[in-house]
C-alpha cells in the first residue's frame, strides 16, 4: 500500500538520482515501480544483504585457498580420480564468490526467500521470486563450469 507520501519519496528519489527529470512528464510506471521496490526492500537486485555478501565472498576466497592446498598435495599422487576431489572446494569457492559479486545467494533464490541481513524472509512478487530462481540457477552452472574447468586445469598442471 503506497500513500501519497510515500509517492513523494520516489519522486524525491528519482530527482535525486536524475536531476535532469521533470514532474511535469509524470513518473512512468516500470520507474516507479522500480523505486517503491528500492523503498520496501522488494528490488530485484539482490537477495542478500551487504553481510552475506561479504560471507559469501570470504567463504569463497577460503574455499579456494583450499583447493589451491589440496592441489598441491595431490599433484605428486598418480591417481587422477583423487584429484577430482578438488572440485569441490572449488565449486563451493566460484559459488561463493558468485553468489557475492550477483548479491544474491542460491539456495534462497531457489525457495523464493531472500535475506537482507536480517533473516529469511520470502520474497513477495513472483516477478521478483522467478528473477532470482534463474539468476541462482545461473550462479550455480557458472559456479559448476568454473570448478570443472579449475579441477582440470590442476590434473595438467
């Protein structure tokens, strides 16, 4: 429910961040629609707050370096299926680290929840809810691809 004074808060926003805008041509809807999304919480930009951002890109930075030291370990082992174990510090290292860069936290795309740091809460627009079903699928593709690529890249190493 928007009031004729929260209206005025997008307006106020939107001259804030465009100051070349006029009121006089009104507000078109996807703007507004756009903005009141920025005023509730309910944008389509992140899923996650700036803590699980910051999680998300330590744990992947970790997870990496764990790769990297089990990678090293396993080089001088002759059974290549051992090294396949490593691509699993590399995946949760690339999901981690792309969950961070795309604000938006897989597993919580995937049940229609987001948690802006301050904790779960299901997401309210089914646009939104389906924009970040596909933005956490694509996240764990990449976040899989990356892997695969990093695990064999160490075997010929």
């Amino acid at each position: 429910l928007f009031l004729r004074h929260t209206d005025q808060h997008v307006i106020d926003q939107i001259k804030k961040e465009h100051p070349e805008w006029v009121a006089e041509g009104g507000v078109c809807k996807p703007c507004s629609e756009y903005y009141q999304g920025q005023l509730t919480g309910e944008s389509p930009e992140a899923n996650i707050g700036p803590q699980g951002s910051r999680n998300r890109f330590w744990m992947g930075l970790v997870s990496l370096g764990v790769g990297w030291v089990l990678a090293s370990r396993i080089r001088n082992q002759s059974n290549p299926f051992l090294a396949a174990v490593l691509f699993l510090p590399f995946f949760a290292g690339m999901l981690g680290l792309f969950q961070a860069r795309g604000k938006t936290c897989a597993l919580l795309a995937a049940r229609g929840l987001r948690n802006m740091d301050q904790g779960p809460a299901p997401v309210s627009d089914s646009n939104i809810a389906g924009h970040f079903r596909r933005r956490g699928r694509n996240i764990f593709i990449k976040s899989a691809l990356a892997a695969l690529l990093l695990t064999l890249f160490t075997l010929l190493m």
